[in-house]
C-alpha cells in the first residue's frame, strides 16, 4: 500500500530523472554545436539564390561586438549580395549604437545596406538606421526619439532613514558626480550637461549627414519625442513605408539580383543552444527589469518608459 511518503519519493526521483535527462539533452546539443562554425542559415529552398545577409538588431543595445562582427562577415563576403539591417530596439548605450552605425557606413563601401524597422527603432536604433542608404518601416512602426539620457536616483532622504551615511575620498569635486548619496549641485548639472550636449550634437549631425537634411531642419524634429513610421515619411526621417517583404525586394533590385533572393543571417557558435535555452526571452527579461537603464552610468541614445 502506497503512503505519502512513498509517493514524494517517486516525486522526487521523477523530477531528478526528468532534470538529468533536460541536462543530457542540453549537453548533446553543445556537442553538436561545438563541433560546427558559425554558418548562414536561412530558407532550405534558397539553395542556388544570390543572398542578402540580414543582421538584425534586438532589444536594447548595450554591446556592439556580435553585431559588427556580423555586418563586416557579411561585406567581406563575395556570395552576398546586400544586407539588410532588420532593427527592433528601442536604442541604448551611445558608444555601442555608434560603433554599430560605424559598421555600417563601412559596409557601404561595399555593399548595398537598407535598414528595415520592425515594431521600434528609436533612438539609438534610429541611429543606426540613418547610416543606411534607404530605411523602410511599417506605417505603425515607433521611431525617432532623438536625443541623448542620463539619469540619477537619489538615495540621500532613504538612507538617513535607515541611519547610513557614504564616505567619500576623492581628488576632485565631481569625480563622484552623480553618487546617489550626496546632493546633486546646479555645478554638477552643468558639467554632465556639457557632455549631454556634445553627445547630442554628435546624434543631430549623424542624422543630417545620413538623411541629407539640415541640421536645424533635424534639430527641430530632434526633441525626445517618437514618431510613426508614416509620420517619420513625411519628415523625410525614413524613405518607404513597408515591413522586411517591401525591403528585401528592393534591396534585391538595387543590388541586381534577379529574382526572389536567399535571406540568410548568421548563426552563432553554439547558436542551437542558445536558441533552445531561450536567449530572446532573456533578453526582453533584461530588458524588462531595466538592463538599459538610464540610472546605471552612462548616456544613453534610449527611449525608455518606466
């Protein structure tokens, strides 16, 4: 006769068998992923057909080393044709959105890149697309949001309330500018707004060289706020309205090719298993709980709603 404790017995060694059979699946697939490169990966039934590389930027933008890899991969490489920056990002650091922009101006030296926007391309992610040729988004697609971000949360009132007080040696008065346990000075505020400024100026200028705009006509526009996709249009912010379909038949025009192209994207080492372990959910987690936050340090080409 069975009794509960024989019945969490069978519990337990079920949820231990099902836990290594998960990590032994897991394993086998690190094996297989261990033992290919990186390749391009896209529709089976392509096999044959000039290809477009698309590299497609998700999520806030706090690194830039995968994806530059991935648009210098795809101009050095003489079986693609063009590429297509696929952005669904809603900006993030201003270093790392630069450098990708960089990548792919660059890549313009040699390839025909369009800049395709899915759901947000704003800020940061707006960046990048100025630094393409053509940039199509869906009518309801969010951009624009141009500008630069920083933020501080202040800490003093909470910590005198639980009786701690931050100790500070430093070897001048705004080497711990932006501390959240000492008061934020009309000083401090000028000095960070000075660097803000700069940044911004950077931002403006990308988007007047990019869109063959003045800059007073971007600085105008260049307020913080976000636009639609068909609000953008009529601003001269993007060239066409149209999802990835629209982009990828115009990037094959101009590229040349003839009929319906191969889209191929990179996938990574051990690309299998990330995908498995649910790398994009992760991602929106980080994002969700403020992994690109405007109060960790930095500023930021970011539109974030708290």
């Amino acid at each position: 006769m069975e009794t509960p404790a024989t019945n969490a017995h069978q519990n337990r060694k079920g949820i231990l068998a099902g836990v290594l059979i998960l990590f032994a699946l897991v394993a086998v697939f690190a094996v297989f992923s261990a033992l290919s490169p990186s390749e391009q990966f896209g529709d089976p039934s392509g096999f044959g057909r000039e290809k477009i590389g698309v590299v497609e930027i998700f999520g806030p933008i706090m690194q830039s080393d995968d994806v530059v890899t991935q648009i210098h991969k795809f101009a050095d490489d003489g079986s693609i044709k063009a590429i297509i920056i696929r952005i669904d990002s809603p900006g993030g650091a201003v270093a790392p959105s630069q450098e990708i922009y960089n990548a792919v101006v660059k890549a313009r030296k040699s390839k025909k890149v369009v800049a395709s926007m899915a759901t947000v391309a704003a800020s940061g992610g707006y960046y990048i697309a100025v630094g393409a040729e053509k940039i199509f988004a869906n009518p309801g697609s969010i951009t624009g949001s141009i500008g630069v971000i920083m933020g501080f949360v202040d800490l003093q009132e909470l910590m005198k309330k639980i009786g701690l007080q931050g100790v500070v040696i430093k070897s001048g008065p705004y080497k711990d500018i932006g501390a959240n346990d000492r008061p934020f000075t009309d000083a401090d505020r000028k000095v960070l707004q000075d660097v803000i400024d700069d940044v911004y100026a950077q931002f403006v200028s990308a988007v007047a060289k990019g869109r063959g705009l003045d800059e007073a006509k971007v600085r105008a526009l260049a307020d913080g706020r976000v636009y639609s996709g068909r609000m953008a249009k009529e601003r001269g912010m993007i060239d066409e309205l149209g999802g990835m379909d629209e982009a990828a038949d115009y990037t094959a025009k101009i590229a040349g090719i003839k009929g319906k192209p191969k889209l191929v994207r990179e996938r990574p080492k051990f690309g299998l298993l990330k995908e498995i372990l649910g790398e994009k959910i992760s991602t929106k987690f980080d994002w969700l709980v403020n992994e690109a936050s405007v109060h960790k340090p930095g500023v930021y080409y970011l539109w974030q709603m708290n």
